[in-house]
C-alpha cells in the first residue's frame, strides 16, 4: 500500500507528504516500532500509541504520524486524518481482503492470553504466524494488529471484552473464534454477568457461515451465549469438563502435567509444559481449533510440552528470600473470582519439602461492581479446601477475606507492598511454596521482583 493508497483510505491529507511509491513497513502503536513505519503516536484520540519523544529524530524521520491535528517540531512526515479509528479500521479491512492466512480470535474472562500462547506455539511446526500482543488486545488493539498481516500462514489474535467487540469481530472476520470463559471481571464497565455473556459472544458474528465457533461447554449462560453462535456459523464446537463436550477432559495429572482427552471420539494423552489444571483445560481448545483447522491435533498436542508459562501467569521461581529456599509463584498479572480458583488448584498442586507451607499472598480483585466484597468473601471455602496453610493479604476488599478465613489460615493484613514484602521476609519458612495474585495495578508482581533480588 503506497502514499497515495494511504490517503485515499483514510481520507487523509499529507503534511509533508513522502514520495508516491514510498510504503509503510507496519502499523506501530505499541512500545515497539521499526523506522519506516506509520506511527500512531500517544495523545492521539486511540487507545493506544508511542511516545515519539523517544525515538532518535533521525530515525523517526523516517516514518509517518497518522494524527487528527498537525502536530508542530515533529521531524517526521503526518497523515492528517477525521479518526484515527476509522482510519485503522479502513486499513484493516483493506489487509484482511489481502490475507489469505488462517485468523483464529480469542476472548474470554480468564484463559485467553494463555490459550493465544499455546495456539500459536502448537501451530509454529505448520508454518508462519503473527506476534502475539497481549498488551494489545482491546478492540482497537485487535484491529490495529491485521493492518499489519501479510504472509503469514496463521493469526491468532486475542480480543479483550467491551462495547467495540462486536465491530473488532467484523473487521478482523476470523476463520475461528474461541470463548475459553465467562466470569466475574471487569464488572464495573460490562455490567452484570449475563450482558457480559452477551459482550463475550459478540466475538461470534465476524464469523462467515463456514467459520468455526469454539466454545468452553461450562460456561454459564451457555444455551444464550451458543444462540449467538449457531446465528452466525453453521459449526459449533464444545470442549471442557462437561459430558456433552466435543472435546473432553478426561483426566489430568498435575505432578506429571499430563492431560488425558477426547477429541470428537478419539483418546489422546499429552503433557503440558505448565502447571495448573486451567491450563489442561485451555489446552482442549488448541486441540478444538487444530482440529477443526484439518492440521494434525496430535503433533500439536505433544508441541504443548514445550511451552512455558508467560509473565506473571504461574511463573515459579526458585528463591533464596531471608536465608530460606522457597518457591515464588508470580500469578500477578490479574485476578478475578474465576483466576482465583485456579491459582487455589495450582498452587494446592504444588509439592513441599520438609517443613515448608503452601502460602498465598493476594491483593484485591478490581472491577468487580457492587458484588465486589461478596466476590472477596466467597473465596475462604475454596481456599480452606485447597490445603493452603497461610494467607497474607492487601487491600480492604481482601481485608473482608481476611475475616472469614479460618483463624489458623489468617497471615498479615497489610495496606502497602512494602509492609507486605516485609510480613514474608519475617514470616517465611525453608521449602515454602508461595504463589502471589491479585489485579495488575496491586503491583505484586513488583514484591516477586523485590525478593528474587531483582531490585524494583
């Protein structure tokens, strides 16, 4: 797509403009670029953008600002344009007519950026695919990703819930769409749980009549959310714990990580590369889509072996924390009722050594609406049946928590990271086991950071 290509899509107007033939490498709005780029730049009406003022004046010369104004003492070329959502939009379409690959999107409360990882290391052995971006994975942020498709064989794009769900479907049209769960979080903007189920199923109507939907069996409000997928494609395919499932979990060892499944009639055994019968779960529907892509779901399946856990979602780290060896697990990229629960299986999974204990450290869920100190309370069943031994906690709605655990369980209450990292320091044992979680602006992945010895 040249200069000229360029403005007429947008409806643009060049400030400066570049030579005719001259064409964008990609379209960056991350932290990342590459010169010779078009750059959505920070402060721009978009959810996302770059801070130019670090980028060399040189280098950034080279590239073009798509902008809504003209920016002033800016070294590089500017496409001024009406919106720059509707321009991303504009070229998104453009690229996904040009695209002849595979897309498979994915949502879901909890499981998405984990099942986008699996996905795309399972389909590595069949040829080329996109770069994940997690941190992308907003409707904007779906969108903004297939501007910069091109030979890739496959694309697997994660998609976040909200308002402009349903319009990132229709640009992106995926081949596949995966629903992995519906679950208390982000309550605050989507509403209560069955609009969520709702928002999370909009997912379905990019599909074409011949696309595939793939759906977690045990969700709740699943007769409602499948509605919305058969409305829009002719193949459903379930998978989960459910006896009715396409795609079945039949048994999972957590000690050898293995996964025993059905998939639509025919038994296969596998292991994991991760820890957590979540993840087992996550891994059905990779099986799902490489079965319903024609590849060979079994040569997936064994390539989920060699997978590792991503940031801050069930990293374990040895550690040498006040002269005692322990294991930090960092769960702390986010948390809500539903992560909760895993993180209780995962780290009641975990073996001890000696005198060592099963310690969790959590910090509040956010986002949760006006259920929020329920959703809190609620947790000291699963935690009391987990085999956990100790519970700190931070934040008042975990304070709430903190009163309805058995007293045996009750750590520390603390208000800031610095009490909470100090309360482990003083509280830890040789062979602990202590996995921490709560929502990503808590910051407990940056008390992980402190006692690893990685400074902040």
């Amino acid at each position: 797509m040249n200069s000229v290509d360029l403005a007429r899509l947008t409806r643009g107007i060049w400030i400066d403009p570049p030579a005719p033939d001259w064409r964008p490498r990609a379209l960056c709005f991350e932290k990342d670029w590459v010169p010779g780029s078009l750059v959505i730049p920070k402060g721009q009406p978009f959810r996302h953008g770059i801070d130019v003022a670090q980028i060399d004046p040189a280098e950034l010369a080279t590239c073009v600002l798509l902008v809504t104004e003209h920016v002033q003492a800016s070294s590089a070329r500017q496409l001024v344009v009406p919106s720059i959502d509707e321009a991303v939009a504009a070229l998104a379409g453009a690229a996904r007519d040009r695209y002849a690959g595979t897309i498979c999107a994915v949502t879901g409360s909890v499981g998405k950026s984990s099942t986008c990882h699996l996905l795309s290391h399972a389909l590595e052995q069949w040829g080329t695919g996109n770069r994940l971006r997690p941190g992308a994975n907003t409707a904007a942020g779906a969108v903004a990703q297939i501007v910069n498709l091109d030979a890739e064989h496959y694309a697997v794009i994660e998609m976040s819930v909200g308002e402009g769900l349903r319009h990132a479907s229709s640009v992106v049209r995926p081949h596949l769409a995966v629903l992995t769960a519906i679950s208390p979080a982000h309550l605050t903007y989507a509403g209560p749980l069955p609009r969520l189920a709702q928002l999370k199923a909009s997912i379905f109507t990019g599909l074409s009549r011949d696309g595939v939907a793939i759906l977690n069996r045990d969700i709740p409000f699943y007769d409602d959310v499948q509605a919305v997928a058969r409305s829009h494609t002719d193949t459903l395919v379930t998978y989960g714990d459910h006896d009715d499932a396409d795609v079945r979990l039949l048994g999972f060892d957590s000690k050898k990580r293995r996964v025993d499944a059905d998939v639509l009639g025919d038994r296969v055994r596998y292991r994991l590369g991760t820890d957590g019968r979540h993840m087992a779960v996550n891994s059905l529907a990779v099986l799902a889509a490489l079965k319903m892509m024609g590849l060979d779901y079994r040569k997936g399946a064994a390539r989920m072996a060699e997978t590792r856990p991503l940031v801050q979602r069930g990293v374990s780290y040895a550690a040498s924390v006040s002269g005692k060896r322990v294991t930090l697990i960092d769960d702390s990229h986010n948390a809500n009722p539903a992560s909760m629960m895993a993180a209780f299986q995962l780290i009641g999974s975990q073996p001890v050594k000696r005198k060592g204990r099963r310690v969790l450290v959590l910090a509040d869920m956010l986002e949760l609406g006006s259920e929020e100190t329920a959703y809190h309370v609620q947790l000291a069943v699963p935690i009391a049946r987990a085999g956990i031994d100790r519970v700190h906690v931070m934040g008042e709605l975990m304070a709430k928590l903190w009163d309805a655990l058995p007293a045996p369980l009750r750590g520390q209450r603390c208000e800031t990271t610095d009490e909470l990292r100090e309360v482990i320091q003083d509280d830890v044992e040789n062979g602990d086991v202590i996995l921490f979680k709560g929502s990503h602006s808590n910051r407990l992945w940056d008390v992980v950071k402190t006692l690893r010895g990685l400074g902040t």
